[in-house]
C-alpha cells in the first residue's frame, strides 16, 4: 500500500503551500501598517517547510543504512524577516519619529507575489501528483477486474 504515502506526501505539499500563501497574503494585507497592537511596525513573516517522516523502525532502519525516504513536508515555523524596515519621511503621520520619519513594514509587495506564484505553482504540482497518483490506482483496479 506504498500508493497512499504517495498521496500523503502530495497532501501534505498542498496544505504546506496553502498555509504558505495564507502568510503571503497577511503580509500584502499587512503592507502599510505602521501599528500593529504591539505599537510596532508590522513585519514580514515568512514560513519554514522541513521534511517529514513517519517515525516508523522502518525509517530508522533507512536512515541508518543511508536510503533517506522522507514522506512528506511541513510548516516548520513562521519566522519574522529580521531585515530593517523601511523609513518614510512624512512629519504629519501620527505615527512619524521626532525627525519626521515614519517606519513602514519591510514587505516588498512585488517580492510577495512572486512569492505567491511559487507557491501557486507548487501547489498545482502536488495537484497533479495526487491525480496522477489517483489515476494509477484506478488503472490498477482495472486490471484486477
């Protein structure tokens, strides 16, 4: 029953990249939000997928023989862009600094939706996986007729 690790792991790709594109989409919401409830600026957040196996001796036994089998991938942790933010001279913001200058998020919006198109596109990819997945098995069951 090898098949149903296949759609696992095309499963677990398609809710990694949803998640992926939920955070983009925060961070172009997020663009021009100068407060946030903490009284910062609001930053990019960015999410960190890792590989993931069952845990099973099975795969021990693999990883120890050097055969590495990973099945599937998840969102690690979402991690905020430690890069500076932005400062926007405008002395009548209410949010502006003593010199004037008001800090904007460090979100590049042309950044996100590249951003957003990778994640798309592998999305679609784990679509066609788990339908070329479904479509073997139906085959399979075919010939068992």
């Amino acid at each position: 029953m090898s098949f149903l690790s296949s759609f696992n792991i095309s499963g677990s790709g398609m809710t990694a990249q949803k998640y992926r594109l939920d955070i983009i989409a925060q961070n172009i919401a997020n663009a021009q939000v100068t407060r946030t409830e903490d009284g910062e600026p609001y930053r990019r957040k960015m999410t960190v997928l890792s590989s993931v196996s069952t845990g099973t001796f099975q795969d021990a036994l693999k990883t120890a023989t050097g055969v590495v089998q990973k099945d599937g991938v998840q969102v690690e942790a979402v991690i905020e862009d430690p890069s500076a933010l932005v400062p926007v001279y405008d002395p009548t913001h209410p949010d502006a600094n003593a010199e004037g200058y008001v800090m904007y998020p460090n979100v590049n919006t042309a950044q996100e939706m590249t951003d957003a198109m990778g994640a798309s596109r592998a999305y679609e990819a784990n679509v066609t996986a788990f339908n070329a997945t479904k479509s073997i098995v139906l085959k399979a069951l075919e010939i068992g007729r």
